[in-house]
C-alpha cells in the first residue's frame, strides 16, 4: 500500500511531527511504501523521493497568515482576547471566496503528488484538527473526495480546545472541515477526553491514538559524544542533576520543580531545563529565575546546549541532543498542568529515569491507572513525596525496580505494538488492514 502523509509541517521536534515520523515507522515495518507532503520537510526529507514540499502547505506563509488574521481576527497578536462571532452571523462571503480560491491552487499541486505516488491511504496529520491553515483543510476534503480515497485522520488538538479560535468569520469552514468527516475518514484521537470531546461537539466516534515509544529496542546509551554532558554544563558527576526535558512555557509547571528541588536541598540538586523559552515571551523563564533564587536553587537553563540533533559548532563546541540529556539524570522532573499526552513521560521511563510528575487530567484518565510507580503529585509537593523521592534517589535496587516495572508497562500500553494494533482497528472502520 501506498501510504500518503499530508500536513502544514512534517519537520523538527513538535508532537506531530514525532508522532508522525513513529507512525511511518510502522507502515513502513509492514512492507508499505510511505511518502510526507507538507510546507515544511525535515533537510533529509526535502531532496528524498519520497518527500514532497509544497510551501503554500505551510501555515507560515504570508499568504496564510494574511488569511488567518481575517478568519480570526486579532488572535495573532500577542495577548489579544479572543473575538467572539455567533454563527448565527453567517459567513464572510469575500474571504470565503479567497480561501477557495487558494485552496484551488494547493488541491491542484497536491493532487499531483497523489497521483504520482498512486497513493492508496492518505494519513492527515492534524491539518483537519486545528484551524492554522484554512485552504490545505479544504484542498485535502477535495482531492480525496475527488478520488475517493480512504482517509486516517490523526487529530493531536481541536480547535475549541484553543481560545484564540473562539471567534471566526467563516464558521462554515471551521465546523465544516475541521475536522471533515468523509465517508472513508477513520478519526483517531490524542486521549480519551478529545475523544469524548470530538462526539460531543461534532458527532463524530473516534478511537484513542497515544503517544508512543519504540519501547522494543532500548534507547541509545551514553557514548563518546554524550558523556561529557555534565561537565560542559559544569554539573560534576556527584552532583543530583534534576532534568527538565521541555520548554519553558507556563503550562509546564515548572515552578514545581523548583519546589521540588528546594525540598531536597541537603542532597545539593541541581536543576537543568533543556529547552528554549521564548514561545510565550520571556517572562516565565525570568519569572522561574526569581523563585529559583529566592528558594535557593541550582538552576541552571542550559537551552544553548541543546538541540534537534547533535551537531558541533565552528568554534568546536558541542549542542548535545535531547536524548543525549536522558542519560545523565538522576530524576526527571514532569510537573506539567496540561498536555495532549506526554512524550517527554515516555522518554523518561524509556530511558529507566526516575520520574516526577504532576496528576494533570489526561494523564490521570489515560496513563496512571496502567500502574506506574512514579513520584506522583498533585499540584504541590508534599511531604510524601519528597519521602518517596528520597527513598528512590539513594537506593539504587529500588529505582532500577520500579523503572523496570515502568519500561514493562510502556511495553505493553505505549510501544510501536501497541499503536499498530490502534492504527489496524482505525484503518479496519475504513475497510483497510496494516
């Protein structure tokens, strides 16, 4: 089978351009041929014959972004308040015409690719679930319409889950194809509540597609390039390294972490974040600075040093990859208030790190009551867990039991096996098989 993937971008670190390369991993161990179509590819990708880059596909493009400041007006701006349109109001018929029209010019170069790959399944990664890029969502419903093809619909995040979509002045569009729901679209869903979430506001049934690990094979091992990890950060090896594997957003709850590390202060942790800030200003890390100080804190933000992929500047210095990091922690700290699933979870316990996390909702639905033996807190950290952490940190045999434990659970609930077994019941609503 001929297996087409279409998005804005299929390129980097973000959830659905991981997510999406472990899929292709999938199909690709059952004999089927994988293509990527996207505005942005992967350097590797970009001059491969099996990646397809169409720029008008991506939702940077001055094109689109011109069209999304009249979809939604005002919510690209840093901190406008979402603008509210009943539906009741209808359309705006001028940039209903230019979405057609640059959803024309998209569906024309996209089904070329289609054709020339004689594609037989076409996998859209999110372009069906959150509105950034209007005229590819059209483009997709029509060429697959056109040629009657089967259609996997991996959904990462839903538009109402997104204030800054709360208003729009096409909501023929936004209700109408995001996501579409086709006669041969099988839906799956990031967790159980966007499942719940896609029938309740569109009606439409899906099935529960988790982030996933390649938990079969064992993850890569500290080597030549990687072990002087610590010592360019200048964190010596008897030192308790507290890793913070994400970006420094608000919802990650770092905060926590800084609590966390202040509660084991006889242990002298110091505490590493991996990740740039800058998504949502600067205000957070500057914010995390001040408390980490006042708490008295090791913190050490170390962004610089880490990137994509490993790679060694002209100056001779080295950037390490996230997963070069894994290995040099003692506990990963997972304080977040919300996210669609948690990759930077399964990394850790693929890794065998003891892990600190925060209940929020999907992993309380979803991953908790597989039996995990993490450092659970709830909002704060308490007593019980600081006694837990300790207990883990300084006997060895325990940590390595419970990690084992964990790595066995991901084996069974998170690994490539378990989402092709998700990934054959979807495509079976559709008539397929993996």
């Amino acid at each position: 089978m001929n297996v087409l993937f279409v998005a804005t971008r299929l390129a980097g670190t973000d959830g659905v351009s991981l997510e999406a390369a472990k899929m292709r991993e999938v199909f690709e161990a059952r004999g089927h041929r994988v293509s990527f179509c996207a505005g942005e590819l992967d350097t590797a990708a970009d001059g491969a014959a099996d990646g397809h880059l169409v720029e008008a596909m991506h939702f940077r493009s001055e094109q689109n972004e011109a069209l999304q400041r009249r979809a939604f007006p005002g919510l690209l701006e840093e901190g406008a308040a979402a603008v509210e349109r009943d539906d009741g109001a209808g359309d705006d018929s001028q940039l209903m015409s230019d979405i057609d029209a640059r959803a024309s010019e998209i569906a024309e170069a996209l089904g070329e690719i289609v054709d020339r790959t004689g594609a037989d399944l076409i996998v859209v990664q999110n372009a069906w679930a959150i509105p950034m890029q209007l005229p590819l969502a059209v483009a997709i419903a029509r060429v697959v319409e056109q040629r009657r093809l089967p259609v996997l619909s991996h959904n990462h995040d839903y538009w109402w889950e997104r204030t800054r979509f709360a208003g729009t002045r096409v909501p023929t569009i936004v209700k109408g194809y995001f996501p579409y729901d086709g006669d041969r679209v099988s839906h799956v869903s990031i967790n159980s509540e966007a499942k719940r979430s896609l029938e309740r506001w569109r009606g439409i049934h899906s099935r529960v597609l988790p982030n996933v690990m390649d938990f079969e094979r064992e993850p890569p091992a500290l080597d030549d390039y990687s072990r002087d990890f610590r010592e360019t950060i200048d964190v010596p090896p008897d030192k308790l390294l507290l890793l913070q594997p994400t970006r420094v957003v608000a919802r990650k709850g770092i905060e926590l972490a800084i609590d966390f590390a202040a509660a084991l202060a006889d242990l002298e942790p110091v505490l590493v974040i991996t990740h740039e800030a800058g998504d949502e200003g600067l205000d957070t890390l500057h914010a995390l600075e001040a408390k980490a100080a006042r708490s008295g804190v090791d913190l050490r933000y170390v962004a610089e040093h880490v990137g994509d992929a490993r790679r060694q500047r002209a100056d001779g210095s080295k950037v390490y990859s996230l997963w070069d990091t894994y290995p040099h922690a003692d506990v990963v700290t997972y304080p977040s208030l919300y996210e669609g699933f948690g990759n930077a979870l399964l990394e850790a316990m693929w890794f065998r790190r003891t892990v600190l996390v925060n209940r929020y909702s999907v992993y309380v639905e979803d991953i908790a009551p597989k039996g995990f033996s993490l450092i659970e807190i709830d909002g704060e950290v308490t007593h019980d867990a600081i006694a837990q952490a300790r207990a883990l940190i300084t006997d060895a045999a325990r940590a390595e039991h419970a990690a084992d434990h964990n790595y066995a659970l991901c084996v069974e609930h998170f690994s490539y096996a378990a989402l092709a077994r998700v990934l054959d019941e979807a495509l079976g609503d559709i008539g397929l098989s993996l």
